[in-house]
C-alpha cells in the first residue's frame, strides 16, 4: 500500500516522523517541497495529483494506494484516477473542516452500489467509480 496526500496535511502531521500510522509509504503533492526532504526518506515529494497518483501506485505495485487529503482526493476523483470511494460514516458532527467533494469540476460523478460494512460506532461505505 502507499498513501498519497497534500502538503497541508503532511505539515499538519509533521510528516508522521517518517512513519505513517498503516506502515506505507507517502506521495507528498506539493509545489513546494520542504528544504529538508532528506528528513523523510519514506516520503516522495511531487508536483501534481497525476504524477503523484501514477508514483503512489509505482511504489504500491499490487497493492492499494489511498489518498488521505480532500483536496487531492477532489482533483484526483475529476480526473479519473480514482477507482473506488470509501466513506466512514461516523456519527459525530465536527461543524467545520474541509469536504472531501466540494467544488467538483468535472461532476457529476457516478458510482455502483455501495458494498456497507457495519463497524463498532462507525458505518463503512465503499462504492466503485462509474467509467
């Protein structure tokens, strides 16, 4: 598996000191990336969802790549580089946030039926992207 995700959420994190909580990899999209990059070698640092999606999934090879920004998941999703959404639905009301799917540009965007596992204090919901 790897993790692709934006900037903001891996200064948020400070990179999760090199070792993301699932054991992946990390594809950083960014414009910037930081002078010291060196300080995370499991990071790869890219400019753009494409390259960052196609690099994910070069380091992923078989295995999962997910995206863990709403932004980057946004741009990825309108450019069809997403195959599968999957929501958690957890019954807690933030009142603030960034949304996963606001400002589509390329909507509207179809899915299947979702496949819905019934989880402790959490309801997860995993559609297949419509071609």
């Amino acid at each position: 598996m790897s993790r692709v995700c934006g900037r903001r959420l891996f200064d948020l994190t400070n990179g999760w000191n090199d070792n993301h909580p699932i054991d992946a990899p990390v594809v950083v999209v960014t414009h910037n990336a930081p002078d010291d990059a060196a300080k995370w070698p499991r990071t790869t640092f890219v400019d753009g969802v494409a390259e960052g999606v196609a690099r994910a999934r070069e380091i992923a090879g078989d295995r999962h790549v997910s995206i863990a920004s709403a932004d980057i998941a946004r741009q990825a999703l309108d450019r069809g580089l997403v195959d599968e959404v999957c929501i958690s639905l957890v019954p807690v009301l933030l009142g603030h946030g960034i949304p996963y799917f606001a400002n589509l540009t390329d909507a509207p965007h179809r899915f299947d039926d979702p496949t819905v596992i019934q989880g402790k204090g959490a309801t997860h919901l995993w559609y297949r992207v419509r071609r």
